[in-house]
C-alpha cells in the first residue's frame, strides 16, 4: 500500500476546528525574543494527509540549534476514503527555545522519515556594535535600558557569578557584579570548569540600549541566565 501523501505542514500558535473544517491562527516561520532561554506559549502543527484508508502511526520530533533532540511526541492518522485530506494536529503549552537558531521538526510515519521542517528563534533586531554618538544619544534617553546583568553558576561546583554589561562602556559595573568577561567561555575559579558565554553575552546585548517598554510592562529589567542543558519539551495535546 503506497504511503499516504503530505498536504500541508503548518506551524502556528492556535488551530481550530469547527465541526471538522480546521483552520490555523497566527501562522509563523519566525520567534522573537530578547532573552533566551525563553518560552513559546503555544506552538501548534497542523498536518494534512491524503491517500488510500488506513491506519498509521505519526511521531514529530524536535531538536535544538545545537542539533540535540528536545522532546518528541506521538499520534494517529486515520484516513477514511481517498478523496478527503485527514488532519493531525500536534500541540504543545510553554515550548521551550533554550537558545537562538533553527529549530527542526522531523516528522516521520510508522517509523519512516517523512518531511523535515522548522523555524527560526530570534531577537527582534540584529545586534550590532554601536558608535560613540548612538551610545551617546542613548544614554540621553530616559527610559533606555543602560545596564542588564546575568547570574551564571557553574554546573560541576555550583559556584555562582554575577555580571553585568553597560551600554556606556566606561562605565562602572554596579557593586556586587563583575564586568562580563570577554570570549565565548568563562573558567570557573573554584573547579575550573569551562561555563559558556555565547548566549548569556547574547541575551545582555540585546537588552542594553532599547526602551524599556520593548521588554516587558514592568519597571525591573529581567536577569540573563546561563542554561547548558536545555529543558525537554512538554507533554503535547494529539488529535
């Protein structure tokens, strides 16, 4: 029997479904966020399939940037005549993104590869190093961010470090924090164990320098945070 064709693979934050005609709200390819580790709060798949009557059995799998799978989940197709598209749909509550990249969804049928897609998390705004004059222009601004700080703990000794950036680099940092250290890791001083920087560094630069209002409706600039293992995604809702 000839497997079942793919109609369509749509990624969207809601899908209805009105006495059987399925509609997908907020269709998207791309996540923003200015801090990661982050959460989307819904994320849905809806996939259509035609073909002869039958029963299979679906799994989505999900994977990271860095390529390791977060978390897969499974559910059944049932096509009921050839002529009608059957609909799976996949949903999930707070899906994590532990960091900025491409995410991959592979799907597969009856333990067959079957068609691989993903999308994009992001900030809002590509980083970029600003001149003397745009900092100068910013620090001006009363509501910019001018400061951002990130807690990172060791994950061998558990020792912990508090950073911060400044958007004026001559700036001191604030008592009790360290400036943050250049590179792309940090050695820890009690084990010497190698901590990753990269989207820590990531997460201040895109906080420093933007109004305040563009992150959150609340006054306190929310803390950057190493995570070196990403959370696993949650129990999903299959129809």
């Amino acid at each position: 029997m000839p497997r079942p064709k793919l109609k369509y693979f749509i990624q969207c934050d809601s899908v209805q479904n009105d006495n059987g005609k399925f509609s997908a709200v907020g269709i998207f390819d791309t996540i923003f966020s200015f801090i990661f580790p982050a959460n989307h709060k819904q994320f849905y798949l809806l996939a259509g399939f035609s073909g002869e009557p039958g029963s299979h059995r679906l799994e989505l799998q999900v994977s990271g940037p860095d390529g390791r799978v977060l978390g897969n989940t499974t559910g059944d197709l049932k096509l009921d005549n050839a002529d009608n598209v059957a609909n799976v749909v996949f949903g999930f509550e707070s899906f994590p993104l532990p960091a900025e990249g491409r995410y991959t969804l592979s799907l597969f049928m009856d333990g067959d590869f079957v068609v691989e897609h993903g999308f994009t998390a992001r900030p809002p705004f590509p980083r970029r190093a600003r001149t003397p004059a745009e900092i100068t222009a910013l620090l001006a601004q009363q509501d910019v961010i001018r400061s951002a700080n990130a807690d990172v703990q060791c994950q061998r000794c558990r020792a912990a470090y508090k950073f911060q950036l400044q958007l004026d680099p001559k700036a001191a940092v604030d008592t009790g924090y360290a400036p943050l250290p250049p590179g792309k890791t940090f050695l820890c001083g009690q084990c010497g164990n190698e901590i990753p920087l990269v989207q820590v560094r990531q997460n201040l630069e895109n906080i420093v320098g933007i109004p305040r209002q563009w992150l959150s409706p609340q006054s306190d600039v929310p803390t950057a945070n190493v995570v070196e293992h990403p959370a696993s995604i949650p129990d999903s809702e299959k129809n």
